[in-house]
C-alpha cells in the first residue's frame, strides 16, 4: 500500500517563562510554548482538500485565503496519507454514581494538588502563534450541547476537548455523522468457499468497492465523500446470524417464555445486522420470533431518516415492519425507564464517543484538562487548566476504584525518571496527553440507570495503528477524493474529519462493571466468532478464514 510521507509530528519543546518572582524562590508557570519542525503541505492533494473545506462554507469564506496559509505551517492541520479507515486489512480500523466507601474520596494517582502560586492554564501551541491569554479570559466556554442549534461553525468561544470532538461529529447540522458518511454494501453476500484463499476475497472486495463508488459518483460526484464499511457488511449475513444465536441462547436461558425478546441497537448504520438477526431468529425458531421487539436509537438524523424509508421498506418486504422502531435520539438525552429484560447493541460505537485531554505536571503529578480554544479567524488554540470539571474529575476517581489504581499513565510512576524527563534541555513541563473515555462512562450510567434489566454486547477496537500522539489517541483522518487524509491532531475543521478512538477494555470493563454492578467477560473477536459463528461458511478453498483473521484488533465485551 503506497504510504506517502507529507510531514512529521510535532515534537513539543516546551519552556515555562521566568519572572523576577521565581528568581526570589517561587515557581510560577506561565504559558506554554511549544515549538517544532517546520511543516510543510506541498502536496496538491492537501491543497486542494484544504481549499475545498475552507471554500463552499459560509462561516469561513471570509478567512479562507488566510487560514489556508496558516495551515500549511501549524502541525495542527498537516496530513499523512496512509492506510484508509476501513481498508482490508488485519489491523482493522473502522468499520456513576461511586458507591460510599469505594474510593470515591480517595485521591487517584496523579491528582496531587498544584501550588497555590502556578497558573491555572497551560498552554500548548507551535511556532510561538500570538498570545491568547486575554482572549481565554474573555470568550464565552460553550456546550456541544448549546452549539446543536448553530448552523455554522463556533468563532471566539472556548469549550472543553469532549465537547469540541462532540460537536464536530455529531452536530445536527454540520457534523460528520450528520452529513459526511456514507455505508459501503457489497451488494451480494460474498461466497466464501468459491474463493480460493483471502487475496481473492482482498481483490473481490476491492473490485466491488470501486464499482460502488463509481456509481454514487455517477448519480453525485464528491470529492470529500466519507465511505467506509462495517464487519456486518463485508460477512452478511453470517456476522449477524452469530449475533443472533448468541442472543437467542442467552434468551431462552433467562428471561424465556416470561419476557419478550427486546433488542436495542446503538449505531445501526444501514440496518443490516438488524435484518440478519431478525432473518435468522424467524427463519430457526417462530416462537421466539413472534416475541421479538427490535429498537434502533439513532443520533444523526441524516441516518435516522435513511432507516426510516429505505430500512423500513426493506423490513417490511421481508414482513418484519411489525417488529422494528427506530428513534432519532441521542443516547445521553435518554430519560425513559426500561424495567424489562432486554439486550442492547453496539457495534462500533465506542470509538466515536467524545473523549477528554488530560495531561500531568511532571512536578506535582496533578491532572490538567484540555480547553479548546476557537479564534475570531476560526483557529484552534488548545490550553490546559488545574481545575478538572465534574465530569473529568470523577471519571479520575471511578477508574482508579475500579480498577484500584492499576493503569497506564503517560508519564514515567518513577520520581527519578520525572525528575530526569522534566529537566532535559526545553523539556516540557506537562506530560504527554492522555485521553479519557468520559462519555463512555456516561454512556454507562445511562444503562445503569434507565436499563437496569439490560444485557450489552459490544464490540470495538483495542488497537489502532497511526493515532495521533499520546496515551489512548485516536486516529484522526478524512478522506479526500478516495484517497485517506490522517492529521496529527484532534483540531480540526469541524465535521469533515472522522476522529476514532481505541477502547482500554480492561479498563471499561471495570468501570462498567463498577457503575452498573454486572458481571463481564471480554473476548477476542476470534473467540465470539468461533463460540457462535457457522465458521465453515466463511472459510475459503484455502482454509484460510476472513472472518477469524480480519479484525485482529478488535475485542468484544458482554455482561453474564
């Protein structure tokens, strides 16, 4: 695969300014700037995808010349083309309440108390920008939630990191999921034994891609269309009949004949792996069919309004329109109680979910969370603060009583080793970023709260190659004329860039188990696939079997 080299990651030089007060014998910090290589974007590709998303948007017409010129020298912005997000490959990358006594008042690691004479932001930049320190004093700190009226992108507001990732894929009217992406489908199932081994299978798949695109491309050309595919797609409709079983068996030895067959499915995309479980269980037991309930929760609306007529009037051709709901809701708004037993789908939706910057004073070891900072021209400056919102700051205190204070921390546990790192020559005085799952533990409190009878099943990525830096990065990227665009960083033009995270499921299962006091197992997708797959029907002449090899990086979690 042709990997072309644009740019390098920003390597942070970090200083902290003297004052005449520090002279005297205090230490105070003032901000931080980094410097790094300069970064160049010659490549006509990346010109031409900056000029298209800076170009047929009113909210940027008026800056576009100048914001093109400043992102073609701030490694904010500088792409790297490589592998795309769900090309065939291995290493696949796209498809609380803290009870009394469990630690809750208990500080985590990394939480000492900063100095009452340091300052209350840090800074992270490049290229020594202007100072934005009034303008961080001034401007407005904003919702996702308070942006999802807006038809244009924010200008001279601040917000923090999870809501800034927030609104630039969900927001209802210029995100990435409510505009951008569009469901690769195969047409017909692939016939596995037919193939003679799993290159044949990489070059069917890649044939019938080509074609599919060939033919949006005749009806509306686009060259920023964001296409990508799904397990579900690539193995229908034998990834959905292993769901189905694993739901059925689970079913009859629980809550059968007393309670119906709820399913609720987060993330549903085109409703292919709804219509295969509802084709399997009606076609293998009648009973169980005549009590099954399928609920898809949708946020985007884009989606939500595509189920709504195609997905129905495939569901009802198939005679299943009886059985399906699909709301357009956000998950997180959820205020219905569900007392029944019930199972709930998600399938690639975790690594979507907003995530919070956190990184530490190598001197003090204190947590400071990333404040995203949005200019009048519509520049991004990314600043940091000692003062954790609620949110943040008890995601901190759930992980380490769940997992009791074992995990990974982006910067050396060892004094000596801090001491080392943060006097080298223009070391920094912060750590690495680390980003936080702090919507997927809202996620959990939601099922805790309004689904206490629920079974989840979810499967995500516990690995992704090229992140941007830091612990538990994501891969940023888009996608410019069938060509993949990464970026190294999370600040970027809102809604056209898909930002996925990898998912610490040693860490989420005990988070989860802790909020909502169930039992887990975690799985590789070989082992569910193995435990309730026909896995003959997806082995080639060869022997060799896609649906066990691909996907390596995944893992599933399922409550017992």
């Amino acid at each position: 695969m042709l990997e072309l080299e644009l740019g390098h990651p920003p390597t942070p030089l970090v200083r902290s300014e003297k004052t005449k007060r520090e002279k005297k014998g205090f230490r105070l910090r003032g901000p931080l700037i980094a410097r790094s290589r300069s970064l160049t974007m010659d490549s006509p590709i990346v010109t031409q995808l900056f000029r298209q998303l800076f170009r047929h948007h009113p909210a940027c017409q008026a800056q576009s010349r100048r914001n093109l010129a400043a992102l073609a020298t701030t490694p904010t912005t500088t792409p790297t083309i490589h592998h795309g997000r769900r090309l065939p490959s291995h290493q696949q990358r796209r498809s609380l309440t803290t009870p009394s006594g469990s630690g809750a008042d208990r500080a985590p690691r990394g939480s000492k108390t900063l100095k009452k004479n340091e300052s209350n932001w840090q800074q992270r930049t490049a290229l020594f920008p202007q100072d934005m320190t009034e303008e961080y004093k001034r401007y407005p700190m904003v919702t996702a939630d308070e942006l999802r009226g807006r038809k244009d992108r924010p200008r001279r507001v601040k917000m923090l990191m999870r809501d800034f990732i927030e609104d630039s894929l969900y927001n209802p009217n210029y995100g990435y999921f409510s505009k951008q992406v569009v469901i690769f489908t195969p047409g017909e199932p692939f016939h596995f034994p037919s193939l003679h081994d799993e290159m044949e299978f990489h070059s069917e798949l890649s044939k019938r891609y080509v074609e599919f695109e060939d033919g949006l491309d005749a009806e509306e050309p686009s060259d920023t269309r964001q296409l990508w595919y799904t397990p579900t797609e690539l193995f229908r409709p034998y990834y959905g009949e292993a769901i189905a079983r694993y739901l059925m068996a689970n079913y009859k030895l629980t809550t059968y004949p007393y309670h119906d067959l709820i399913i609720y499915e987060m993330g549903a995309g085109r409703g292919t792996l709804m219509l295969n479980i509802l084709d399997y269980i009606r076609e293998v037991d009648p009973a169980v069919y005549a009590r099954t309930k399928f609920k898809i929760i949708e946020i985007s609306t884009q989606l939500a309004t595509l189920q709504n007529s195609q997905l129905m009037r495939s569901a009802a051709s198939r005679g299943h329109a009886d059985k399906v709901e699909i709301i357009n809701q956000s998950i997180f708004d959820w205020t219905q109680p569900v007392p029944s037993p019930c199972f709930f789908l998600a399938f690639e939706v975790f690594d979507n979910f907003a995530h919070d910057v956190i990184r530490y004073d190598l001197t003090t070891e204190a947590p400071m969370q990333g404040v995203v900072l949005i200019s009048d021209e519509g520049d991004f400056y990314e600043f940091y603060t000692p003062d954790l919102d609620p949110v943040a700051s008890r995601f901190l205190r759930v992980r380490d009583a769940a997992t009791d204070g074992q995990y990974k921390l982006p910067y050396p546990t060892n004094r000596l080793a801090r001491w080392v790192a943060a006097n080298r020559p223009f070391a920094p005085n912060l750590s690495t970023p680390e980003y936080i799952p702090t919507r997927l533990m809202q996620f959990f409190d939601v099922l805790g709260r309004y689904f206490p009878a629920h079974r989840l099943l979810t499967s995500d990525f516990h690995s992704l190659p090229e992140a941007v830096p830091g612990l538990n990065a994501p891969i940023v990227q888009t996608r410019f004329q069938r060509r993949p665009v990464p970026v190294t960083t999370p600040l970027v033009h809102q809604g056209y860039f898909d930002i996925m995270f990898p998912t610490d499921f040693r860490i989420s299962e005990a988070m989860y188990q802790v909020i909502t006091g169930k039992l887990t197992r975690v799985l590789t997708h070989e082992e569910f696939m193995r435990r309730w797959a026909y896995i003959e029907e997806t082995e080639t002449k060869s022997g060799e079997n896609p649906l066990l090899t691909w996907y390596k990086n995944a893992s599933v979690l399922l409550t017992v």
